[in-house]
C-alpha cells in the first residue's frame, strides 16, 4: 500500500501536475534496479559467477 500510495504521487504530483525531473529518475532508477536483478539472476542460473574458471582462471 505504501508503494502504491508513493508511485500514485509520484506520478500525480511530480508527473502530472507540476513536472520535476527527480521523478522521472525514480522510475529510471527502479528500471535500471530490475534489469541489474533480473541480469544477476541470469548469470546465476547460467553459472557463470562462482564457478572456478570464473573466478581463478583456467588451469
């Protein structure tokens, strides 16, 4: 409820009545956030941090 309440006025204040551009780098910043998740996931389950030849090198 709280997110839901701080995007609505993040949208309706600052988007929407009066522009500031410190919210459109909350939503850049929220964007940038999910892919930064999103591509640590992926190298996770690809499996390429962690592994030995990853971190040491090969041998």
């Amino acid at each position: 409820m709280l997110l839901k309440n701080f995007l609505w006025r993040l949208k309706t204040r600052y988007l929407v009545l009066d522009f500031h551009p410190l919210a459109l780098f909350y939503y850049f910043g929220a964007a940038m956030a999910g892919l930064g998740i999103l591509g640590g996931g992926w190298s996770l389950s690809v499996g390429v941090v962690g592994t030995e030849s990853f971190l040491f090198g090969p041998h």
